[in-house]
C-alpha cells in the first residue's frame, strides 16, 4: 500500500522526540521508583510452620514467626530492605495486656528476625487493636475510647519492640501524645537510637477491611471516628504531623494512600521530612480482584499505582505489593 505522507509542521518543540524509545524515557524520566523504598507487611500468629492465607488477600499471610523468617529473607533477597510486623496474640483481653508481653508473636519474630535475617531493618506496628477483645485502638470506659491511659499502654508497647531489637517503631492508633510518650521512655530506658515513624495523618477508611481479617483487629462495637482522621480534611493533617514532628517523630506517614496524594504532596512539600504511605489492604484487594477477572493488566497497574504514590512524594511505601515491585525492578 502506498504511504501516505503529510506535510512537515513548523514546530519549535516536539515533546514527542523524548518518548520515541525506552533509552530515551529512562533517561528523561522524572521519578524513580527502586525496590529500597519498600516496606513489606507481615502478619505474625501463634505456632509453627504456619502458612495461612487471607481469604481477602490473594497472596498474603498469616505467618509464625518461623515463617515470618523465612518470608522476610526471601524478601530481602529480592531487595525489600524492610519489614513491619503485626501481632496476633494467643488471647486478648479488655486493655491488650499481650501487646507488651515480651514473648508475644511480634518480639519473638523481632528476635528472629534480628539473628537470622542479616542487616533487615525491622519495624513494629504500635496499636491495641489487634490485642484488646473489643477490638478498639485502645482502653474503653463506657463507650469511650480514653486517651492518656491508652497512651501509657502503647509506651510499654513500644518499649518492649524496642527490648526484643526493633529498629523503628510505628504508632498507629492516633491517640494524642502518644509519640512524646513513645520517645520519652524510649529515651529514658537507654533506647535513644530507636526511631518513630508515626502514622501521623491516618484516615477512618472504608480501606481497611481486608486488614482487619488479616489482624483479626474488627471493632465489636462502634467505630473508630472519635480518633481516626475525618477524610474530608487536610489542614487538620498538617496540624496532626506538626504536633508529632514536634514531639519526636523521625518519619511521618499518611494512611491511606491512593485516595490521599493530594494530602501526602502536601505534607511532604509542607515539612520536607522522612515521609511514608500505606498502600493498604483495600488498595491491593481491589487490584488483586481486578486482575483476577482479566480487567487490568496487574503488573502494570500495580507498577503505576506504586510510581503514583511516589511521585506524590512518598520517601517510603508500605506495600502488599513489596516483593512482587522488587522482583520486577
């Protein structure tokens, strides 16, 4: 067939001569997305050789700390620097007692993970929920999640993580003042290096469903808006990682992340500190779903989403997704 031609434009800028091939889009390419960046989440139960599958998470697991190890090195291998753990104790009760016990699923994978996984940076989920029989972020009077006393739970919480080796510990409850507590006994028990990363701006998500069948952490009555962030706001998050920043925190982080770029490019942009984002349980459920229906191409996606989160200014990303991206990377 004949080709068919057009005349030459007179056009000074031709964006598309920077698109022709991929050396050329690597090389102008404007954010890096590189497996260092991840931070890959692990649920710890009771037991051993325990392997069990979330039924609304395709691909993740409830792991015994044996499992954890093994799970953890194969991630690092794949260069996932980091982990962050939660705990499924053996019996919860009313004020959590199991968060702090000192052979609880989290410090004994703490412990493991320290002695078997070589230069693994090992971070701790801090919250009640998955510990207290209601279910809640922390200690209930009546109806009524109390603030202060919940706080000097989550201290000797975080404390023991420190104990066991954690390098980094996250709390995620969203009491007041839980980060100056955290770092004043961190500080007062010789555990000066242990940092904070704070989920600073956590938002009470429709998100976080598939989580809580993973943490077994459901709230048996109630919910959790009198601490969690209302998601129509965004100075109220400023304020939020200012107050923590201020109190000692070493990271902050936004929660979710996808429906709060706007929020996370502007707290980065703001404070222009260490920054991170949870790609949470509901994000990775729809993706997984998707794909498993032939919708979206999986990889691509998920390697889209993870660039978006990214480039909203994201110095770290929490992500069901850590292996799969590294492997791909």
């Amino acid at each position: 067939m004949p080709v068919t031609t057009t005349p030459t434009l007179a056009l000074t800028r031709r964006p598309r001569r920077l698109r022709r091939n991929e050396a050329i889009r690597s090389l102008v390419r404007e954010t890096r997305l590189t497996p260092d960046c991840f931070i890959y989440p692990l649920f710890v139960c009771p037991g051993r050789g325990v392997r069990r599958e979330i039924g609304s998470m395709p691909g993740v697991f409830q792991l015994s700390v044996d499992e954890a190890v093994k799970e953890a090195a194969a991630a690092k291998a794949d260069g996932v620097p980091a982990v962050i753990l939660f705990g499924l104790p053996d019996q919860k009760d009313l004020v959590g007692s199991a968060a702090a016990d000192p052979d609880a699923p989290v410090q004994s994978a703490v412990r493991a993970l320290k002695r078997e996984v070589r230069d693994l940076l090992v971070i701790t989920d801090v919250c009640m929920c998955e510990y207290t029989s209601h279910g809640h972020c922390g200690i209930v009077e009546g109806d009524e999640i109390v603030n202060d006393v919940t706080v000097e739970h989550l201290a000797q919480a975080a404390l023991s993580h420190a104990v066991a080796g954690a390098d980094i510990v996250a709390p995620s409850d969203m009491m007041d003042g839980r980060v100056a507590a955290i770092r004043s006994i961190l500080d007062d028990r010789g555990f000066d290096q242990t940092a904070i990363m704070s989920y600073a701006a956590k938002y009470c998500s429709g998100f976080y469903g598939p989580f809580r069948e993973a943490a077994d952490s459901a709230p048996q009555f109630g919910d959790r808006r009198s601490h969690q962030m209302d998601p129509a706001n965004v100075d109220e998050a400023l304020r939020e990682v200012e107050i923590d920043l201020a109190e000692g925190a070493d990271i902050v982080m936004v929660k979710p992340a996808l429906p709060y770029l706007d929020v996370l490019a502007k707290i980065k942009e703001r404070f222009g500190q260490p920054t991170a984002t949870y790609h949470v349980s509901g994000e990775y459920a729809m993706l997984k779903a998707a794909a498993q229906r032939g919708w979206i191409d999986e990889p691509r996606v998920m390697m889209e989403t993870l660039i978006a989160i990214k480039r909203a200014g994201a110095d770290m990303i929490i992500t069901y997704f850590a292996r799969d991206a590294a492997r791909l990377l």
